[in-house]
C-alpha cells in the first residue's frame, strides 16, 4: 500500500479493502495537520512569531530576515541607544547578507523612539532616530569669529534636527593648521577616533584647503599651499 508524500497517509490500490482503521488513521493525520496549521495563523495574527534575542547579542550577526524580540537582553553590541533593552528589531534583506536593513524600536524609560540603519557590501552604517510628527524641527544658529589681529572671519554654524550646517566667508590667506573656532556642545560631528575632513571649493582651482573637525569641536583650517582661499563655504554633517 503506497502513502502520501507530506501527510503519509494511506492510499489503497484499486484490490485493496478499505478497512475502518486506514481510514481513521488517514482522518486523525489530516485532523492534526489542520490542527497545527490553524495555530500558526492565529499565532501570525496576534503577531506572536517573533525571534528571542539573548544578553550580548551583536545586532551586526542579525542579517536573517524576520522580527527580533530584544526585550530584556542587556548588553546589547551595536544596539542604538546607550542602554536600551527595551527593543523590537525589524531585519530586512536582499539576497546576500552583505545588504541588510534594519528598524529599531526602543521604549527605554517610556521615550519611544525608532531607529534605522542599513549595511551595504558588508559595512555598517551608524543608526540615525527618526523624527515623529509630533516632534517640530527647530533651528538654532551660533555665530563665531576668528581674527589675527589684521583682519577678521565671520561664520556660523546651525543645527536644524541633528543636521548641523557649518558655514563661513573667506577672502583671505589663512595660514596651515589654524584654529578658528571650537564648536559648542551639540553642534559637534557624530565621530569616534577619526577627524572630519571637509574640502572647501575654490573657485579659482588653485586651493587645496580643507577643514579638519573632531569630536571635541575643534575646527582647524588646513592650507598646505598657502594660498588665498575665496569662498562662501557650506558643509553638512550630523551631530552628537
């Protein structure tokens, strides 16, 4: 007597009796199959496939697509927010675990908040928060001078959201490695170990000024040619 190839259920030849015990056992199995199947669907509604996620964890090994349950999990490696245990992980993927897409959602001391980042060939982005409806954006804007006694730089530098916007006007010969300002706290770039540098565009071709700015908000102006730079100068970047 041959069977089923996914229930196994029994499937009498053309000769064969049908017995009573065949036919209960055939109606217990797909009885049972239907049993389990509802349940995963209900489980689906009441959205309770979710994948528990331990204490140590490095989000960046979490590439499988699907949802992650964080809650609880301490020490969390990679996580968005300083501390946060609270946390629900959306991981999306393409083919290869090279191309990755994450949401965060973090409710750590009753502030909800959601957080994305994407992995591209391999390497991670840092996590960016992203704003609520209710939140309003506001701008603010520090204005700073430098001067060497001879002449003087006007600048400003503006934060709408965490955008900070760097901008100043320069007409002079600025000598190599000068330091002309100190951003205050909240207007500094989002950086560990390594400086910021940001080229400024000389009209003319004949500057390779930049300026280099590190997390401590010291922006120093780098001038190896010497030259006259003559420019209005606008830089983005992301703060703390």
């Amino acid at each position: 007597m041959a069977n089923t190839t996914n229930l196994n259920l029994a499937k009498p030849a053309g000769k064969d009796k049908a017995l009573v015990s065949v036919l209960n056992s055939n109606s217990d199995k797909i009885d049972a199959w239907a049993g389990s199947t509802n349940q995963a669907i209900s489980n689906i509604r009441q959205n309770e496939i979710v994948i528990p996620i331990t204490e140590n964890t490095d989000l960046n090994t979490l590439t499988t697509p699907g949802y992650y349950n964080l809650y609880g999990a301490k020490s969390l490696v990679n996580a968005p927010a300083s501390g946060a245990n609270r946390l629900g992980l959306l991981v999306q993927r393409a083919e290869s675990t090279q191309y990755v897409y994450q949401i965060a959602t973090d409710n750590v001391n009753d502030a909800t908040g959601v957080y994305v980042r994407s992995c591209k060939g391999g390497t991670w982005s840092a996590w960016q928060q992203l704003a609520l409806k209710s939140e309003t954006l506001t701008k603010t804007t520090e204005p700073f001078q430098y001067t060497d006694g001879n002449y003087t730089l006007n600048g400003r530098v503006s934060k709408i959201g965490k955008s900070v916007f760097f901008e100043f006007f320069c007409d002079k010969n600025i000598p190599d490695n000068t330091l002309i300002t100190t951003l205050p706290a909240g207007y500094r770039p989002n950086i560990s170990n390594y400086p910021q540098l940001i080229l400024i565009p000389d009209p003319r071709g004949q500057s390779k000024a930049c300026l280099q700015i590190t997390n401590d908000g010291k922006v120093t102006f780098k001038n190896p040619d010497s030259t006259t730079v003559w420019t209005f100068f606008t830089a983005m970047y992301f703060n703390e």
